[in-house]
C-alpha cells in the first residue's frame, strides 16, 4: 500500500516520546504528518513522485537512519531526508550529507530550526516535482516534433489534437492530401498511446486487388475459397492489442465497408469460411485523401460508415499551408540524407530559400523530401511548380560560393519564381518584383531567362 500524496511529512524515530513531540511540532504547524517507529518497509510505500519529505532518526535497532537514506535515494535521488543525530555523533552526520541527505539536526534542536529545515525541504521537493513534469512534457513534445516538424499554427494545432487524441481509446479518421504524412501521423499517435507495445500494422487498401482484400483483412479458413488451402490471420487480428492504420479508405468496395463498419461497432471478426466470431482489442486508424461526405452523398462510400468514423477527425495541413514549415523540414530532410550518404551537409542559401517558399508543393511533404534528397547528394534543386492548372517547373543549382555569387543566384531565384506564377505580361512580372520593366528585360538576358517560359505574351509588347 502507498503512502497518500496529502502526507508531506514523514516522521520516523523510535523514542515514543521524542515522535509524539516532533509530531505536535508538525501538526501545529499545519502539515500533515505519518509519525512511524521504524524505517524498514518505507521505501516501497513511497511512490517515486511523492511529493513530501522524510525526517528520520540516525541511530535506531533494525534499519537505521544510513540505511534508510540510501533505500530511498535509489528510488529517487532527489527525494529530501532530514536526520536526526544525537550529541557526538557529527561526524556520522557528515558522512550522512556525503551521501545525500538534504539536512541534519543534533539534538537537542529548537522547533523553529526543525520547522525552517522542514519548509525549505518541501520547497525544494516542489521545484523538482515541477521541473521533473516539464522535463517529461517537453520529451514528450520533442518525440512528436521530431516526427512531425514544424511551428506553424497549423502544425502546432496538429501536435496538439494528436498528444490529446493519443491517451484516448477512440478510433481517427486522418484527412490529408497525398504526401501529406498520414502514416507518420498514424505512427504517432500509436506510438504516443497506451497500446505502443502492442502491434501497428498498415495496410493501403488501395493497394490491394479486390479479389484479395477480404482475406487479407479478415482472414480465411481452408476451403473459404479455391485455393485458400491453409488458415490464414487477417490484418485486424493480427493487430490485435495494438493499432491497424487503414490508408486510402476509400478505395474500398462497399461490400468490404459493410463488415468494416460491423467490426467497428461490435469489435468482432469473422474469418472467410468460419463461424466463430473472434474478440478484438484494436484501435482503427482509417486516413482518406477524398472527402468521404461527398462520396457518401454521391453513393461511393457508406453513409453510416462515415458518420461512425468522423468522430475523431485529425486534418492534416498541406505544406503550402505551413509557410516556413517547408524550410525547416528541407533542412532537416537534407541533414539527414548528408549523413546517411556520409556526405558535408549544404547550407541553404537566399535563392533556395526563395525558391522553396514560393514552391506549392502538390506533392506535400514526401515531394519535399525528395527534392532534400537531390540537394543533400548535390543535385540540381528542381521543383515542379505547376499547380493542378498548369505551370512550369523552376530549378536552382546548389550553390555555395562567395557573397556575390550568392546574390547573383538569389537574384535570379527570384525572377524564376516569379516567372513560375501566372502573368499575363511584362509589366505585370515587372510590378510583381517591383523592378522597372527595362531593367527586367537586362535581367532577364543576364540571368538566361525566357518570359515565354513563364507566362503568356512578348516581353517587347509593353516596353515604356
């Protein structure tokens, strides 16, 4: 049995007399006090995040106060213990504080300095409980930005809902355009849950035939079907315990979402070819690249499955959302491909920087890495910038020479990007960049660069 958090004063000495009066001291003083005759068994009383102090007596039969101290500071090094030393026994108080011990008293000792001794104990045990708890969130914290890098508002909101969503038992739908990061979301928030020792299974049910996706997702007995020769586990029983992260949700037959929605409600499964219905404790993950509403309103996609997974819904931002969310993870992409090729890492310079901001990413993150990659082995950064609507790609070479050089390339980062938009002639490139229209015509020829390229018109047509 553990000793309650309200006890902030564990009193132990095994004069009567002496503990009946220290006790008095205590309680008059407001705290709430254990007073124990002996040592022995209280270190597995004391939860290690207990948040009192321990005042005990040196020289006692059994365990003494040495003993005591060294017990529980090998539970927790920073828990406070206050001995009591009796006259001429200093230098065994000071090998006490040698080992650990907040305080001594010799006695005879005035209330007050008990009281003082005892105050600033549990003022420290305070302050480490706190830092012990910040210390615990920020690792907590640094694990899921770790995973999923990022400080824009929508990331920060999306670490937020996924370290609440994680403790609980409730099934989540992700929403999130390709390469967005479904899976490392699903990830986290398997990971960050209770059931991380258990299994995270993954399945793309867009991948699968519809010939094979029942047996692969419920399993079969031999003979369920020809060819079907042996039992074979399906991917929800066999995440049984854990997680199974369903992706492309739906891409699956509305047959398929008929025993998905019965195995949501009843936590049951049905092998193909058998009659036993076999208990699951399982989370379901399901992620979608549509919007399921309207595919339930156009009859692709079962109304009551929807509703019966939009209960814990997590929106994933698309990168062109995040700002400079897409610098950061560039970097942090680009390092790791450097040390994993074993190759110097590439600072990004001005025009890259430039040239990644104005980027829309239709691939999301998963295109990001990629172009990291490229960069990192020294490739030239090309980005195809063309929305769903169309458009022309950009490139910037990896550049790493002088001041001048690095402004040249900025430059001409600049003019390419813009050039990358929509415009539907010089003059609008040229209020765009904020440059006089004649002086964007020297830059284009110094830089190579065609306006033809990069909208419609002739870059004579409204020349001053």
């Amino acid at each position: 049995m553990s000793i309650d958090n309200r006890i902030q004063v564990v009193l132990i000495d095994d004069d009567p007399h002496l503990r009946q009066a220290l006790s008095q001291t205590l309680d008059l003083a407001g705290l709430k006090i254990l007073p124990l005759a002996e040592a022995k068994g209280l270190a597995g009383q004391l939860e290690r995040d207990w948040s009192g102090v321990v005042v005990s007596d040196i020289r006692m039969p059994g365990m003494d106060g040495l003993e005591l101290l060294t017990e529980l500071h090998a539970q927790d090094p920073e828990l406070p213990v206050l001995l009591i030393t009796g006259h001429g026994d200093v230098p065994l108080a000071v090998q006490a504080m040698r080992a650990g011990a907040y305080d001594f008293l010799e006695k005879p000792f005035a209330s007050d300095a008990l009281l003082d001794s005892v105050r600033r104990a549990l003022d420290l045990r305070r302050l480490v409980l706190d830092n012990r708890s910040l210390r615990l969130a920020l690792s907590d914290r640094n694990e899921l930005s770790a995973r999923l890098v990022g400080q824009s508002a929508p990331m920060l909101r999306l670490r937020e809902q996924i370290g609440a969503l994680a403790a609980t038992k409730a099934d989540v739908l992700i929403l999130g355009e390709t390469g967005a990061g479904k899976e490392v979301v699903a990830r986290a928030l398997h990971d960050l849950s209770s059931r991380r020792n258990g299994p995270f299974v993954a399945i793309n049910a867009g991948a699968l035939a519809e010939s094979v996706v029942e047996s692969e997702l419920f399993g079969h007995e031999p003979g369920a079907f020809t060819g079907a020769q042996k039992r074979r586990i399906g991917k929800f029983e066999f995440a049984n315990g854990g997680t199974l992260f369903l992706d492309e949700i739906e891409s699956m037959s509305l047959d398929v979402q008929v025993k998905l929605l019965r195995l949501l409600q009843e936590r049951v499964v049905e092998r193909l070819g058998g009659n036993q219905l076999i208990p699951l404790d399982i989370r379901i993950i399901a992620a979608t690249k549509e919007d399921l509403r309207q595919s339930a309103d156009q009859g692709r996609f079962r109304a009551d499955l929807y509703y019966r997974l939009n209960v814990a819904p997590l929106r994933i931002p698309p990168l062109r959302e995040r700002g400079e969310d897409a610098l950061m993870l560039f970097q942090h992409f680009a390092d790791e491909a450097s040390a994993r090729h074993g190759l110097p890492p590439h600072e990004l310079q001005p025009g890259h920087r430039a040239l990644l901001l104005r980027h829309t990413w239709p691939g999301n993150v998963r295109e990001l890495q990629n172009a990291a990659e490229r960069f990192a082995l020294g490739l030239e950064l090309a980005l195809d910038n063309s929305a769903p609507n169309g458009g022309v790609g950009s490139t910037i070479e990896v550049v790493n020479g002088g001041l001048s050089e690095q402004v040249e390339n900025f430059e001409k980062s600049l003019i390419a990007a813009e050039l990358a938009r929509s415009h539907s002639s010089v003059r609008s490139l040229a209020e765009a960049l904020g440059i006089p229209r004649k002086t964007l015509h020297d830059k284009l020829r110094k830089h190579g660069l065609n306006f033809a390229d990069g909208g419609a018109g002739n870059p004579t047509d409204d020349i001053d």
